[in-house]
C-alpha cells in the first residue's frame, strides 16, 4: 500500500506554519510517505504570502512552499503535488486538479462567492473536498455546509482537537452518500498524528488521487479510538 498526504501546510504559504516545504518533504519521506499534496492556506484565509502583491506576483509567492517542497521531493524520491486550501469564513476547502498558471488566469476568484468558486473549479476538472466540516475553534464562527458544491468530506482530521468532530464529519457524509477522505493538516516538524489515505497504487498526480476518493478506491489513515 502506498500512503498519500492530503492536507499539509508549509511555512512559506501558511502564516500558522513553522515546517518549510523542503523540511516537509523530508519529514514524510521519513514516515514512509510515497506522496504529499501541499495545500497551503489561500489569499482568503492564513496565508503567508503579502496580499498587497499584485495578483501574479502573490500567486507566485504563494506558490513558494509547494515548488521548494516539490523540488527537494524530487530530489528524494517524494511525488509533491500542487492543492490550496480555500478559506470561506472559517470554513475550509480542500481543492485538488487545478494548478499555479489557473490561479493566474482566474484573478477573481478571491472575490466570487464560493459557489461560483466551486463551480469553476469542478469546470477545470478539480475537485472539492470540505475540510474538517465540525471542527469548533474561536476563530470559526459558524459551521458552514454546502454538500451541492462539494465533491467529498474529510471525515478524519489528525489536527482536531476532539475526536467527536470527526464523527460529525463522517455522519454528513454518509447522509449526503459524499465519498470520504483522510488528513494530518500538519504544519510543523515531529509529533505522533499523521493521518492521510493508503491506495494499492501510488498516487503520482492530482487526477489519480481524485479518482481514488471519488470511486471509494482510498483507505483512511486513522488512529485507534477515533
């Protein structure tokens, strides 16, 4: 079985952050990781990148944690893969299929509402995952559900703080019939709770993961108890 990481920040994209994208590179391949999709916190939630930058120019700093992750991946043996995590006022999501060069040809999608932004990107072939749909933490304040415009549930979060949000998230995924992911949502080095998705074939692109999730092709990695 192959183990991919789903949901990972690095210093350079996520102001929450403290691992760089090559330390993350080196903590997974470590932990026997066969790939990682860096999905740092976008321009609407806590990124680290100026947003006083013109839109290219942020894209491109934006990006700094997923290219130095992907080319000290490269150099170990790691598939680094491109994903962003989307804030919508506390609520996040996970979007995979899309890349660098579409964030600069959609300069907009900061201020379209977030269903025209799911739209687009299910139109761009990517998919949406809602991330940790039940977590309750003071800077969330409310908890958002829009199964119409999401394609699956991250239903085990490794950074949750109480088991019970997980049961949550798998709960609304199985009365939406939603396929279900797994992730760690690290942003540091070390620690015990990794989480993430085992699949009998590795994962080398955004597709063959997307593929994996949505056909049920894909085994949660989760810690006994939860």
């Amino acid at each position: 079985m192959f183990k991919t990481e789903t949901h990972m920040h690095t210093s350079e994209g996520s102001a929450c952050a403290s691992a760089s994208g090559a330390q993350q590179a080196e903590q997974y391949k470590a932990l026997g990781y066969s790939t990682i999709f860096v999905t740092d916190h976008f321009i609407n939630g806590n990124t680290a990148a100026d947003r006083s930058l013109p839109w290219e120019q942020w894209v491109d700093a934006y990006c700094l944690g997923y290219e130095n992750a992907k080319r000290r991946g490269d150099e170990i043996g790691l598939n680094v893969l491109f994903g962003i995590e989307y804030g919508w006022r506390g609520t996040d999501l996970l979007v995979y299929g899309i890349d660098k060069s579409w964030l600069k040809e959609n300069p907009d999608i900061a201020q379209i509402s977030v269903q025209k932004f799911c739209k687009r990107v299910r139109l761009a072939g990517g998919m949406i995952v809602h991330a940790h749909p039940f977590r309750q933490e003071p800077y969330i304040t409310e908890l958002k559900l829009i199964p119409d415009y999401t394609d699956a549930v991250e239903i085990f979060n490794a950074h949750n703080a109480k088991a019970v949000y997980n049961e949550r998230a798998k709960w609304y995924a199985e009365q939406f019939s939603l396929p279900v992911t797994a992730g760690s949502d690290c942003h540091h080095i070390g620690g015990a709770r990794f989480s993430g998705v085992k699949t009998q074939t590795e994962i080398r692109s955004a597709e063959d993961y997307m593929s994996a999730a949505l056909e049920g092709r894909v085994e949660l990695i989760t810690f006994a108890g939860e």
